[in-house]
C-alpha cells in the first residue's frame, strides 16, 4: 500500500499530542486568575469540575455530547435541576475555553442547553415578621446583639450581598452611603443608608472602637466577622422569633428589593442598587411585586379623562 498523500483524520488523531484533564485545568485556571475571577468564582469551578467526574468515566477533555447528555440523565435523579444547571455553566465556561484556544477540537456542549426549571416564589419577610426580629434581636443587651441589629439595617436598607457586607471596611462607610468594593462582579457601587440606619450604624462604629482588623463588623474577640457566623445567627433569631420563614441575608436582600418595588422605585435604578450585571433577574423581581395590575388599570386606564 503506497503512503502518498495525507493522513486521515483517524491518523491524524493517533499522532495527536492529547491534552491531560490536569493540563487543561492548569490553563483554564491560570486564564482565571489573569482575569482577575474572584477566588469564589474559582472554587466554585474546581468543586463543579470535580462533582462532575463522578459521573464522567472519562477525562473531562474526552467527552463528547453523548457524555454530557448521560452526566445530566444520571444527575436528574440524585439532585435538583438548578444544581444540574449550576454544574452545565461552570464545564460550558470550561469548554468555552479549550475549544476557543484550540485544545480540544469539539465542543461538547455546542448542542447542550439548560434544563427547565420552574421559577418558585421569592422568600420575603413582612413588616411584623421583621418587627418580630429585631425585637428578638434586641432582647440581649450585649456587643453582640447591636451588632446584629446593626447588620441588620444594613441588609434592608442596602440589599448587599452577604459576601459584600462582611467585606466593608470602616472607612468604606461615608455618613450616608457606603461604598461596596468586594462585589460579585468585582465592579464597585455605592449603597445608601436611612436616616434612622445612618445613625445606628454611627453608634456601632464607635462602640466598636479603633482595632487592628479594619473590617467593620466583628466578632466578640474583636476578630474579622465571617460569613457562616452571621448566617447562623440569623437562622438562631428566626427560630426564636417562630418566623415560619427562612431567615437569612439572602431573604433580607429580597425583601429590600419586594419593598422598595412596592414603593416605586423604577427597575434601573434597583439593579444598580442591587449591583446585578443584567436586567433579566430584576425584572423577575418586578413582575413578581409590581404594583397590583388592575389598580394600575385604573389609575393609568386609556379611556381615563375622556367625556364617553
């Protein structure tokens, strides 16, 4: 048999130098940190890549469609489909990468859309219920207990993410605002305080004296308050308050949005506030608690004024 001419592809694969799942992990990572992605983003990543290798009998850089078609048939029946989601996004960022830089010659995710989920109702908290937790809140008489009042202005007054609360500094709070710089999309903003939140926030700073930590909530032994502690907290008022709802900083950041919503406030101006990167998630936030559609009706009715 005469060896004129090219290889065909199936050659051409067997001389090949492969990729290892370790080397394209390495530069996929290192494109990572060279972007600047938050070291959350990153973990989120490495734990998604990993979870999805128990379902993969292959390398990551060998799948193909079918694989990921099979990882989503065999997830559907272990967990929830906003997890299964939440995976695709993280090896479709991954894939993203290996195909754009030529490291893999398919995209196995090319054909690969999201799954269907169906949009629940947003957690809010009503006006008693929050009453109820701050008077839960207040029945200690300790530093930590107007810390936690404090914090918890903060959230219904700002909407800040949990992430971004324990990440202020004392000098970020500027008399009525303050300036949020370790955000989720790494782009910083500006929340505003009420008058009465304003105030508060001014009692606390100066209990809480001059320390060596410039964060601006801590804990008792005067250290960096973490993220868990503040949301084990909060969980603990809820149950002792009988809040048949989940209490949390996340419940706190859509209570903001359903209130001020409520108020009029117009869905720009909330998703600046807010600090989200599109419009898609505020709008969701409108449609759920705009103002009740049939007095609207009839307040803003096209037939309004005329003489019929």
């Amino acid at each position: 048999m005469a060896r004129r001419g090219d290889l065909t592809k199936d050659e051409l694969k067997i001389i090949k130098k492969k990729i290892t799942d370790e080397e394209a992990f390495e530069n996929f990572f290192r494109d990572c940190f060279l972007r600047n992605l938050r070291p959350a983003t990153i973990d989120y990543y490495r734990n998604e890549f990993h979870a999805a290798k128990k379902f993969i009998n292959k390398t990551l850089v060998e799948c193909e469609q079918q694989d990921i078609e099979n990882l989503i048939i065999e997830s559907k029946k272990l967990i929830k489909v906003t997890t299964i989601n939440t995976r695709l996004r993280a090896l479709r960022s991954f894939y993203n990468y290996l195909y754009k830089n030529k490291l893999i010659d398919k995209h196995p995710m090319k054909n690969i859309k999201l799954l269907r989920d169906r949009l629940k109702t947003i957690e809010t908290l009503d006006s008693k219920e929050l009453e109820l937790l701050l008077k839960t809140i207040r029945k200690q008489k300790t530093f930590v207990g107007f810390r936690d009042e404090v914090i918890l202005l903060v959230f219904l007054d700002t909407g800040v993410r949990l992430s971004e609360l324990v990440g202020v500094e004392v000098e970020d709070v500027r008399e009525n605002k303050i300036i949020i710089r370790k955000t989720k999309n790494s782009f910083e903003r500006t929340v505003y305080l009420s008058e009465a939140t304003q105030e508060q926030v001014k009692r606390y700073i100066s209990i809480r004296g001059n320390l060596e930590t410039q964060k601006l909530f801590i804990n008792q032994d005067n250290k960096e308050l973490k993220s868990h502690s503040i949301q084990t907290r909060f969980t603990k008022y809820g149950k002792e308050a009988k809040i048949d709802k989940r209490v949390s900083p996340h419940t706190f950041r859509h209570t903001m949005a359903k209130r001020m919503i409520l108020a009029g406030i117009d869905a720009f101006s909330l998703m600046t506030l807010l600090g989200h990167q599109d419009m898609s998630i505020t709008k969701r936030y409108v449609n759920l608690w705009g103002p009740d559609i049939e007095r609207k009706h009839e307040q803003y009715g096209a037939l309004k004024g005329l003489k019929l």
